[in-house]
C-alpha cells in the first residue's frame, strides 16, 4: 500500500456501530489498497476525490458482505436470477461463479453502479458496462480479493444483525436496524442525498416550518422510498437478507411488502374517473399504444369526440407535437418528450438519428409511465435505443433492450 488515504472513522459510516476493532483495521486496509487500485488505472481520474474513497470503501463493504455471510449482496444476485434467469444485468458470469463467494462479475457490476451513482448522476449520463478502465480495475481487484479469501475475518458483529438471538420485535430495534441499512448500507449511495433534497424542497415551500419534519422525512423515507436494486424498498430488502428461519422472519415479511406496496391514496371519484379515460381511450386507439397530435385544437377536438372533460385535460399543452396515451390507474397521460425516439408506423414525429442518440433517455428519465414504456419496449418501438460500447452497435443494443427492466427499475425506482 503506497500511502494511507481511509481511516477507520470514515469505514465505520458504513456500520451499525461507533469503536472500530482489528476486524475494521483489516477492512479498512483492504479499502485503501482499492484506493491505489484506482489510482493505477486511472479509474480515479473520473472521480471526485471523496467519491474515490466511497467506492474504495464500499467495494471493501463488499468483500466483508461476502466473508462474513451476511447475505446482503447474496439476495441481490438471488432476486435478480429469480426475476430474469441470470444472476447480474450487463454480464454473463462463467462456470467459475458461485453466488457464496467473490466474483469478477460482481465486482465489475459493483464498479459500474458506483460508477454510474457518482460519475454519470454528476454528468448526467448513462456509463457503459463495457467501460475498459472498470474492466481492468475489476480485474486487479478480484485478484486482491482471491488472494485474501482464505485469512480474511468474518465481521461477528455484523453477523449479530441477522443471528437467531438478535430479535426485532420491538418496534424502536426494527427502525434501528432499518436506519442503519438504508442510509450506510455499501450499497446505496444515495439515500442521504434524497432525504436532504425532501427537507429542502420543504424548508423551501412550507410556510410554517417545523423541525419534526426532518425526523418524519428521516422516517419515511427509509420505509417507503424505492433503491436503485430492482426499486425495492429497504423493508423489502431486508425481509429478503434475514434468514427464513430467524424468529422474527415473518415481521420483516409483512413490513416488506407493506412498504413495497404502498400507494398513495387516492379517492374513489378520482379512481372511477381514471378508469373512464382509459376505457374511452382504449375504445378509440384501435390497439395503438399511443396517439398522435400536431398541434392543441387537434386535442381538444379529440376530447370531445370521445366525450372527456377539454379544459382542464389541455392546461398544459404548449408543445406543437405531442402524443396521448392512458393507463388504468393515471387515466389519460400527454407525452411531450422523447416522441421522436418512438419506432411507430403512426408517428409523424420519429427521427431515427436522434432516436439512436437519445432514445436511452426513457430507460432513465420519466417520460412516461413505466405502465406505457413496458408496452413501448415489448413492441420494439424504442429498439433504436442503445448505450455506448466499442464491441459494437448490436452489444450497444443488447445492454439496454436484454436489461430493460432492470434498467426501468434502476434509473426511474418504477417499474
């Protein structure tokens, strides 16, 4: 190691508690030669030094996940294999992968999404999974990693979290752990920043400011709010990690999908009227997943015909080119961006070089409801969409339109 940049106190953010021990010391030093690691390979280069350390640290949280059996990492590539018949988006893992030990895939797939958190959120950009310099860190990283497998320290207080002995049945130890897990899980890289952009939003609005606002945001937040990993919710997450046969299992279940389902609520006029539209709209599309408008009067006449409400479905058009579709549960939807990235017969609008260059974008912006965007990928109807890779213009394909839903998911927290 060529010199220490992470101290215990910085590794100890990632944890449940506050004296670092010689297990810490030893993951500690693991996250600083990952430092120099990046450094090598100039990965670092495109990092923000603080982000440096947080990918050094994070990727080091990995390998403790992995030694230690904590089954964090182990229910991501598990979830994922159940839902798309492969361990990992991006990457097919060879006969070499075992979902108990390190993988160079795991590890190639950890430094893309750090990678895209940090460097692509900055930018504003979607990061290749074939990025060379990841492929080359993931390399030398996985070789550290196989090197340490056999003297490397389970985390014993780590695996307190999730022992039989350790119960959760009151309510304050559940949100303890809840806490801990989505704002310093290794993980999630954004969840603090979330919950700062909610206070502010409201310090900015509220007219009366209260300071319980904070805690209620802290709260809820980490109850409700959907991760980058398949938009599941931390109570989701951890009813996945908490082993079956623990005897508060069926706790961490029902809080799971309480969170995961959770909705906001709406009335039954509100719901009757949604329903309506889509109804009226399916009558008159024809199969069409979309319809097509040149300019405000075309709408509004369009409204009438099928008998819908003009003035307040019109409020906020001001675009010359617009299309409309509807779903069951948010009624009739305008969809003014994006529309010339869509494939379709009966698009006016579609320009296939801007569609290549930007139809990415509703993978990661709303566009649209992720209802209508599952339709518009399943009907190819944004199959010019493609990321950056220099293997090819059908490998450029292949990352997006083979990990399409993992992408919604990711990106948008919908799906």
């Amino acid at each position: 190691m060529k010199n220490i940049k992470i101290y215990p106190k910085e590794w100890l953010h990632l944890h449940p508690y506050k004296q670092s021990d010689p297990t810490d010391l030893y993951y500690t030093n693991i996250a600083n030669r990952i430092y120099d690691i990046l450094e090598e390979t100039h990965l670092a280069n495109s990092f923000e030094k603080g982000e440096v350390m947080q990918i050094s640290i994070r990727m080091a949280a990995y390998f403790e996940d992995v030694i230690s059996g904590l089954n964090i990492w182990r229910s991501f590539i598990t979830e994922h294999k159940a839902m798309y018949g492969k361990y990992l988006p991006f990457y097919t893992p060879d006969d070499h992968y075992y979902d108990d030990e390190v993988n160079y895939e795991d590890i190639r797939f950890l430094l893309w999404h750090y990678t895209q958190q940090y460097h692509g959120e900055r930018k504003g950009t979607f990061v290749s999974p074939d990025n060379a310099a990841n492929g080359d860190t993931a390399s030398l990283i996985y070789r550290m990693f196989c090197d340490e497998w056999t003297t490397a320290p389970e985390n014993e207080r780590m695996q307190q979290l999730f022992a039989p002995e350790t119960r959760y049945e009151d309510a304050d130890k559940y949100n303890e752990l809840l806490y801990w897990f989505h704002y310093q899980c290794y993980l999630f890289t954004d969840s603090h920043q979330k919950l700062t952009n909610a206070i502010k939003e409201y310090w900015e609005m509220a007219s009366e400011k209260k300071q319980e606002f904070i805690l209620f945001a802290h709260d809820t937040m980490a109850h409700i709010s959907k991760s980058a990993f398949l938009a599941y919710t931390s109570p989701k997450w951890l009813s996945l990690i908490l082993p079956a046969d623990h005897p508060d299992h069926s706790l961490f279940a029902e809080e799971g999908e309480k969170a995961q389902t959770f909705k906001e609520a709406i009335s039954e006029e509100s719901e009757k009227n949604l329903a309506e539209q889509f109804e009226k709209f399916t009558a008159v599309a024809e199969g069409k997943a979309l319809l097509y408008f040149q300019n405000k009067q075309e709408f509004l006449d369009f409204l009438t015909k099928i008998g819908l409400d003009t003035e307040k479905s019109a409020d906020d058009i001001v675009s010359r080119k617009f299309a409309i579709y509807a779903t069951p549960s948010e009624g009739l939807q305008i969809l003014t961006n994006g529309i010339e990235y869509i494939k379709d017969e009966n698009n006016p609008f579609y320009d296939q070089k801007k569609a290549k260059e930007q139809g990415l974008s509703f993978f990661m912006i709303r566009q649209c409801s992720p209802y209508l965007l599952k339709i518009l990928e399943e009907k190819g109807m944004l199959s010019d969409a493609q990321a950056k890779s220099l293997i090819g213009e059908e490998r450029s394909k292949a990352i997006i339109h083979e990990n399409a839903d993992f992408l919604m998911r990711y990106f948008l927290r919908e799906y």
